[in-house]
C-alpha cells in the first residue's frame, strides 16, 4: 500500500487547511486509514482515525474543529481542519492499518503551520 498526501501549508491561527490522502495498491484489505502529527521533540500521535465502516475516532485536543471522511470509490481519507491553533502545528501523517495479516503503512508527511 502506498499512500501519497497532500494539503499541507502555512496558516494563521483560526484558519483552515484541508488534507488529503490517496491510498493505491492492495487497498482492499484495508481497515481503517487516519491521521497522526508529530511536532518537534515530541512523539507522534493520533489526530483522527476512520474505519472502513466509518467509525471516527478523535484526539481530544481537536474534537470540535477536525473532521475526518473517506471517500471509499477514491481510496482517500481527508482532514478538514477548523480553527486551526499554533499548537496544531506539526508534521501531519497519513496512516493505513490492516488487521490480518496486521500491518501499518504511512505517508511521506505534510507540514501544517500555524502562525500566531
């Protein structure tokens, strides 16, 4: 699976951006597809994931402003992002995960900031 995303930029707080990724390859066995960040010095963590039934999970910093969507014809996962703040700055990294056989697959990463 490869995964190429997109959307990334510079952006006063309050602003949005909107990412996108597109998963090619063996897509099929894919179950849920999301979105993790990692700001300098710090780990990667989750931003918003989505399964293949459309299940949504949030970090509790972006509840209320992120939302996350897939369209399945497309093979894409977006993540429109709202009120953006200079906290929400970070690479942000498109994720695949399978469960069997259990894999994970990740995009080249974009850079969201955002200017106070």
């Amino acid at each position: 699976v490869q995964l190429q995303a997109s959307g990334g930029g510079l952006v006063e707080a309050g602003g949005s951006l909107r990412l996108s990724c597109a998963a090619s390859g063996r897509v099929l066995s894919i179950n849920t597809m999301g979105w993790y960040r990692q700001a300098p010095g710090k780990q990667r963590d989750l931003v918003a994931t989505i399964t293949s039934a459309s299940v949504t999970d949030y970090a509790d910093s972006v509840k209320g402003r992120f939302t996350i969507s897939r369209d399945s014809a497309k093979n894409t996962v977006y993540l429109q992002m709202n009120d953006l703040k200079p906290e929400d700055t970070a690479v942000y990294y498109c994720y695949a995960g399978r469960q069997l056989p259990r894999a994970a697959y990740w995009g080249q990463g974009t850079q969201v900031t955002v200017s106070s």
